[in-house]
C-alpha cells in the first residue's frame, strides 16, 4: 500500500518539473531573443531636440513597427558640437551619427566613418543636385547621406508690424530697410524688441554679413573677415544693440526666441528648421523674408547629413538601411512639411503633393526659393581652429562693445598663421 501511494504521489510532481523545465526553457529562449535584439538593435546619435524630436521620433517608431530584427534607438546627444566632441570621447559610439557637413572630414580622417558609395542607388543620386553631394564627397567618395538643409530667414511677427503702424507690402531688400522697420516697432509697440540677429557661429555670421554686404567673405580659397565692408557690417549690429537699442543686447538664442514667442520682439533671424514649430507656438499670424542679398553673393546653407561609422559589414549595411528609409520620398516630403527645413530630392520639389501644400503653407517657399540659388557652408578640414577665432571674435565685439575693426585686425592675423585653403 505504502509503495503504491509514493508512486502514485510521485507522478505529479513529475509533471510539475516537466512544466517548469519547459516554462523555463522557453523564459530562457525569450531572454536570449531580448538579449539578441539588444545587440542587433543599432543606434542613431543626433541633435535634433527640441524644435523637431517628435517628428523624427515618429519616423523612428514607423520603422521599427517593420523592422523588429533590427530597431533603431535614437539618442539625443545636445547640440551639433556636443556630439561631434562625445564622438571623440566615449567607447562605445554608434552605428549612425547625424552630423554637420563641415564635420565631416575630420571623421573621416580620424577613421571614424566609412564610404557609403557602394550603398547608394543610382536613383538616389540622381534625384540630389551635385552642389549637395560635394558637401558630404571627399576624394570622391561618399561619406554622408544629405540629410536636413537649411537657411536663415527673417520671422516676421505680423501682429507687431501691424501695431507699429509699418506698412509693409513687399520683402524689403536691404539691412537698412529693416532696421528703420525695426525701429518704428521699437518706438510705436510700448517698448517690444524691433529685430534679433544671433551671431554666435561662424555661418551665422559668414550669412549675415555676406547678405549686408553683398559680397562673398570667401574667395580664392581665403576668408577674408577684416575688410571695410565685413567691418561695416558689424558696426551696423553694434549699433542697433548700443544706440538704436532697437536689438536686445547680450542675450542667447534661446532667449531670443523666448522673446518673439512671446510677443515681445517683432523680427527675427532664425533656421528654417525652426519655422513649423514658431508656428505652431506663435499666438500671433508669422510672415516670412528672405535675407537682403547682393548678385555677387548667395544664400548660406548649413547642412547635416547621415553618416555611418565603422562596424562589421552587415552591421553598416543594417545601418544604411535606416538611413535610406530617413530619406525616401514620402518622409523627405514630412521632414519638410513637419519641420520646415527645405528638400533636398528633385521628386519631392515637383511633387504635386507640395504644390498643394504650399498653396496653405506659403512661409515654406521662402526657404525653398533660397535652397535652389544657395551655397553649402562646407570649409575646408581645420576648420575648427578657424572658428573658434571667429567665435571669440564675435563675443569680443557683440558681448563686450570692443571696436570691430581692431577685434577682426586681430581675428584675421590668428587666421592667416593656420594658412588654410577654402
């Protein structure tokens, strides 16, 4: 009796280990699975923040809902610089950087990223005019995907223009114009801001004072920052800061933007990148200008692209098909759209779906007008070095009131010493 009931006891808990075996067995399977995706997932560095993270974040999630086997994290690393130094910095790096074009020899001389080349369809590059390629070529190979390019435009605040008693039917086409404009609103708003021109890099400042002076401050492979005219270009600004005070003096971006979000300031120098979300968070109607321009200069475009870095061979070609995704045709049309940075693809601006667009969405053409006639802001390698004179330049004469001549006589010697050709 006692035998027969330990046997018949004994199969229970037979079945009871058998289920747990294969329970565990198969949580076991699950984690090697996670554990695989973890390591297939590739990683996106960027520094779109927070004017456009939204949109990129849903191009992101879209797919993935696709493409379990291989997702794509994307990681904000801060702004353009930062990441560009965190590359520099950290182990473990990722699989695809977003980064501007002037950055990218120095990547590519360091071994950082490889050539692309061979990944690209031949409908891709033809669908991209060649004045962008050069901006992500190098020894004619491809080191970038274009990705998001832009321009400066004037936001205009249409309500304080209205207010100021200015009547302004046409695009003014020089400083001096929108400065008296700026001027009026300063006197007639109760106390608004008139205009905000950031000049805190160099592009910046390469496009403002290109577009006041209608000259090109790079010519013959020389950056010339110290003539009479650049000279003249920044006692303009000093003097709309210092004694017009119609410009807000010492101030960041984010704190001029602040100001015409607000409604305190009637005129603003900004990225079409930024144009969607001005919109969307200005209270008050937006107008949109072109730069003042002369016919010896073009618009100034800055532009970031998608670049892969150095992996195993079907980590890159998983890498470069999230990056041929982040480019097609239907979401080059939502960068655009979403965003406000111009296309890059010759489909998407014959596309009758963006002349649709444009006939409710006008403040978009502005950019796209200027994309078509500009010129990539693309220097030559050591172009740190170049800018950070620049930017201490810029300080020097904006922050602390210094003469510009003597702060660019001093600039353009700095320059001179590193002997680089443009």
């Amino acid at each position: 009796m006692g035998e027969k009931i330990s046997k018949t006891c004994s199969f229970p808990v037979l079945i009871f280990f058998a289920v747990f075996f294969i329970a565990a067995t198969i949580a076991f399977a699950s984690k090697k699975e996670r554990e695989g995706r973890d390591l297939d997932e590739i990683k996106f560095w960027h520094s779109i923040g927070l004017y456009n993270k939204d949109v990129l974040n849903s191009l992101i999630t879209a797919f993935n809902e696709n493409n379990r086997q291989t997702p794509v994290k994307g990681v904000f690393q801060g702004n353009e610089e930062d990441l560009y130094l965190k590359l520099f910095s950290q182990e473990k790096l990722p699989d695809i950087v977003q980064v501007p074009v002037h950055l990218l020899p120095s990547l590519q001389e360091n071994g950082y990223i490889v050539d692309i080349t061979p990944f690209i369809p031949d409908k891709i590059y033809e669908d991209i005019p060649e004045k962008i390629w050069k901006s992500v070529s190098i020894e004619n190979k491809t080191y970038g995907m274009p990705f998001s390019y832009n321009v400066g435009i004037l936001f205009v605040n249409q309500h304080i223009i209205r207010i100021s008693g200015v009547r302004q039917d046409e695009i003014p086409m020089s400083w001096e114009k929108i400065a008296a404009i700026a001027g009026k609103i300063k006197k007639n708003s109760r106390g608004k801001w008139g205009l905000y021109i950031p000049l805190e890099t160099t592009a910046q400042f390469i496009s403002f004072t290109q577009s006041y002076t209608g000259r090109p401050v790079i010519e013959n492979g020389k950056i010339e920052i110290n003539t009479g005219e650049v000279i003249g270009a920044m006692r303009f600004l000093q003097q709309l800061v210092y004694k017009d005070k119609i410009m807000p003096a010492k101030i960041t971006v984010d704190e001029g933007e602040g100001l015409f979000l607000s409604g305190n300031l009637g005129i603003m120098l900004a990225s079409s990148l930024k144009l969607v979300h001005t919109e969307s968070k200005l209270p008050y109607d937006l107008n949109v200008w072109n730069l003042p321009g002369g016919k010896e200069t073009a618009p100034t475009i800055e532009g970031t692209c998608l670049a892969i870095l150095a992996s195993d061979p079907k980590r890159e070609k998983d890498a470069f098909k999230f990056v041929e995704y982040l480019v097609d045709y239907e979401n080059a049309i939502k960068w655009h759209t979403h965003t406000g940075s111009p296309s890059i693809k010759t489909s998407v601006k014959k596309s009758f779906d963006l002349l649709i667009f444009y006939e409710d969405n006008p403040n978009h053409m502005t950019s796209a007008i200027d994309l078509e006639k500009g010129e990539v802001f693309n220097p030559a390698s050591g172009f740190s070095n170049v800018d950070n004179i620049i930017k201490k330049a810029l300080e020097e004469i904006m922050i602390n009131g210094e003469d510009p001549e003597d702060i660019l006589n001093i600039a353009q010697t700095e320059i001179d010493k590193l002997d680089l050709v443009y």
